[in-house]
C-alpha cells in the first residue's frame, strides 16, 4: 500500500446569513450580516457561560456576552468585500443605534481589547415595533439576558 505524502486540508466553508428581521431593522444588507455575526458571537459567548459557569478559565472580563472582536477577524467572517475603514464605519452605525455595545477591556493581559456584545433587549424592542420577533428569544421580566435582577 502505498501512502500519499501530500497532506490533504480540509477547508470549512463559511456562511454568511441575511436575516430578513436584522434587514428590515437596519435596512442595510451589509450592515444585517454583520449585526448576525456579532448576535451569534454574544449568543455563543452567553451559552459558553451558562455552561462553563464553574469554570475557572474563564475570562471574568467576557461574562455576559461580551467577546473580543478583532475587525480582521469579523471581517473575515462577515465575508463582505469591504475595507476595515468601511467596516469600522458599519460597526459604528450599529453601536449608534443601541444595537451593540462596545467597551475597551483586558484579556489575558493584554491592554485596550476592544470588546462587543449585542444589546439584545435593545433589538428586541426594535424589532417589536416593526412586526418581527427574534427566534428563541423570550423575555423573562425579572431577570434580563446578562443576568442582572430587574425591577419588577
């Protein structure tokens, strides 16, 4: 039998999603994939945290939603054929709106990481106004999705 030596990379496809209630809320298709992209981030990071929650590991700067956003690396996985400059402005817009936040923080001792989470309530309330919902998102009025305890 006789091997190949050449090594075979498997590549992952990437996917980029145009949700129609992120469209319809910023009217934008450029800037409704990257608000996707930054709402699957902060789902991911809050999902990690609930079940990792005695995890000693973990970063205590990125509870809550709150993960690391290099714009390379955004970029990259928005697919969207723009310059940083572009990007940066479409970031912009987003946090403008109150749709995500952004903070400078400190991760394994680096200095000023600039962080990102989405206010989903934010969202939410937005999207309400226009007729749409977001899937799997349900509204709990003493406890809000970052884990503070609300007024009731």
């Amino acid at each position: 039998m006789v091997v190949d030596s050449k090594i075979q990379y498997i590549r992952f496809a990437r996917r980029a999603c145009l949700k129609e209630e992120f469209f319809a809320l910023t009217k934008n298709p450029a800037l409704a994939i990257l608000l996707n992209c930054i709402f699957i981030e902060s789902q991911g990071k809050i999902n990690r945290e609930n079940k990792d929650e005695e995890d000693n590991l973990t970063d205590k700067s990125l509870k809550d939603g709150w993960f690391i956003g290099q714009i390379n690396e955004l970029l990259n996985q928005t697919m969207l054929s723009v310059t940083e400059v572009s990007f940066n402005r479409y970031l912009t817009k987003l946090i403008n709106s109150g749709w995500v936040e952004k903070r400078k923080g400190y991760s394994n001792g680096l200095n000023n990481v600039v962080q990102y989470r989405c206010n989903i309530e934010k969202i939410q309330s937005d999207l309400k106004v226009l007729g749409y919902d977001l899937p799997d998102y349900k509204e709990d009025p003493c406890i809000s999705m970052r884990g503070t305890a609300k007024n009731v």
